[in-house]
C-alpha cells in the first residue's frame, strides 16, 4: 500500500545511512573569492527573494519530503509552522496518496493550515496530468512541482518503469494549471539538454536536486530483496554542483539547488553559480522529530552562515551574490568543460 511505503522511506531515511558512498555534491570544488575589503555591513544583508513568487525572507527551500501517512502529517505540521514562521519554502511529498486515498488528504492539508501564507509547493509524478488540478486544490499550493525520478523507480520493487510520454504529459499539465510548474529530480539531477526541454514544455522553475546528499537508489535498497541493482547504482547521478552550472547556463527560468546541500555556505556557492535559491530536505527531516527548537536552530545556522559568507565576498544581497567571482577547480571543472561550460566565466565577473 503507498501509505506503508511513505512510512518505510520516513524510517529508512531517519535511521539509516542513506547518503552517496563515494560521489559528492561538487561543492568542495567551488572556492568563492574572498574580499578583504568587502565594504559592506554584515548585519543589514539581505537574504530575501522574490523570484518564486511569494516574498521569500530566506533562500531557503525544504523540498519535498513527505505525506500520506498519519505519522507524515506530524512531519508536515512541523515543517509548516517553520516555513510560516521563518518565511521560506515548503514542498510536500508526492499527492497521489491523497488523490487515491481521500481519508489521508489532512496528511498534506496540514501545511496550509498551519503556514496559510507561506509559499507551498505541490507534488505529482510527470505522467500523472490527470491528477495535477486535485493536487493543487487539497494543497492550495502556490506552485506544483512534477517529480523526475527514473532511477528510483527503477530500484523500488513496484516502481514504474515505463517513461514514455514523460514531456508530453508535463506539457499539458503546464497548459492546464493555473499556477507555475516546476520541475524537480529527486536526487540524481538534471542535465542541460532536460533542462531545455523541460522548459520548452512550459516549466516556470527547475529544481536541480542532484547527486551527493540523499542517494533514492539507497533508500530503495533497503526496500528491495534483490539488493543487487540498488548497490551497483547507488551513486548515480550528476553532482549537484555540476547540475546547477549546466541548468543556469541552458535555461532562461529561475533555478533552486539542491542534493546534498547542508550549510548557508554550500548556498552562498550555489547561488554564485547561478542559481536562484537552494533546497534542504534530510536536515530538515531529522529537524522535524526534534521540534521547532531544532528546526529553528538549522534555520539560524543556515542564515547566519550564508551571510557570513556573502559579506566576505562583499554581498549586499543575493542578486550581488549572483554576480561574485569564484573559481571552479578539480572534478567539476573537469565535468563542466567535458560538457562545454566556460568555467572562466566565474573568475572575474
């Protein structure tokens, strides 16, 4: 049943190791300059955003964890209330349990209730169009994300495994909706040539969540009694670091990184590589069973780290941070001018 299931990746996650063996996010090899005169004040950064439609205090997404189990709408609560107080986004966990299952909708309702301002995000797989009006109603959610998540489906014992039709099916949702859509891997990333497509479709917003945080292969191998597969591709997938460098340098629409990301300062190097915002998930998972003092505690610690971060490279605010010099070194330049990126674009802007 897809309630039980919710609750085995719930447990799975929270106490089981379920990070990339080997493989990292990348951001190891992205060095920010530093500004020994960076002339601004670090108490009076901005952090806000705007981009995703909701006046954001923080960069910060909590991408989409959970829902359709009674044990996720504890999550959920949790998460909200976080969201609603610290003014940051929330995405909720695939809604096909609820649209199946009419008794466990409160399971993700729980979010509005609780954050009746803050931005929502959405959720249903990319061949599920048929399902996208109902999603955003039992949510009333701000956005709608599409869920890409080939690999998983590949290791999970009853995934879906027939992929065809995945583009047209986003391009319909995307005509019918009345809010934007975004599109969002869930750990293994997204590459330019998706990225393009994926905006030719009609996509307002990408979600990068690429290789190096939460591996799904993992997660699924736990679940699976052949463990075979899930061992051999359990680090699959383009670091997080490279996904974001392709995604902004291929498509026209804003851009959240995430997979793998764990401070302000993985942030402050994704947003200087483009990108608009970033999305945590595992942290702010474990952050849920210690309550708003914990979730609260990851927030203070994410902020003041990237504005620390900023200031040292003389960021008023995230548009400047956008426009900082770094520098790419090791696997990802390798990767980014294997794939045609100029890495000395970043250098001296």
């Amino acid at each position: 049943m897809i309630s039980d299931r919710k609750l085995e990746h719930i447990m799975i996650c929270k106490n089981y190791d379920v990070s990339y063996k080997k493989k990292t996010t990348g951001f190891e090899d992205i060095e920010l300059i530093h500004r020994a005169l960076p002339e601004v004040h670090k108490d009076e950064i901005d952090l806000s955003s705007e981009v995703f439609g909701k006046k954001l205090d923080s960069p910060l997404f909590i991408t989409a964890i959970t829902g359709g189990h009674p044990e996720s709408k504890k999550i959920n609560k949790e998460l909200a209330i976080i969201a609603e107080n610290r003014g940051i986004g929330l995405g909720l966990g695939s809604q096909r349990a609820a649209i199946a299952h009419p008794e466990l909708a409160d399971t993700y309702n729980v979010a509005r209730e609780y954050a009746p301002n803050a931005l929502l995000l959405g959720n249903i797989g990319a061949p599920q169009s048929e399902l996208a009006e109902k999603a955003i109603e039992i949510l009333d959610a701000d956005i709608l994300a599409i869920h890409l998540n080939p690999l998983q489906e590949s290791i999970q014992p009853e995934g879906d495994v027939d992929a065809r039709g995945y583009i047209d099916s986003i391009e319909r949702i995307c005509d019918e909706v009345d809010v934007p859509v975004m599109a969002k891997e869930t750990g293994t990333g997204i590459s330019a040539e998706d990225a393009v497509q994926l905006e030719n479709a009609g996509i307002s917003f990408i979600d990068v969540e690429g290789a190096g945080g939460t591996s799904w292969a993992a997660v699924e191998t736990y679940r699976a009694e052949d463990k075979y597969l899930g061992e051999l591709f359990w680090d699959w997938g383009i670091p997080t670091a490279a996904s974001t460098a392709e995604v902004v340098n291929s498509v026209n629409v804003p851009v959240i990184s995430s997979g793998g990301i764990r401070s302000g300062l993985d942030a402050a190097k994704a947003i200087a590589l483009g990108a608009d915002a970033v999305g945590m998930a595992l942290p702010a998972l474990k952050g849920a069973y210690g309550g708003q003092e914990a979730l609260n505690e990851m927030v203070d610690r994410f902020n003041e780290s990237l504005r620390l971060a900023m200031f040292l490279v003389g960021a008023d605010n995230l548009e400047d941070l956008k426009n900082s010099s770094l520098v790419i070194k090791g696997e990802t330049k390798n990767w980014l001018e294997a794939r045609g990126i100029d890495v000395k674009q970043y250098a001296r802007r």
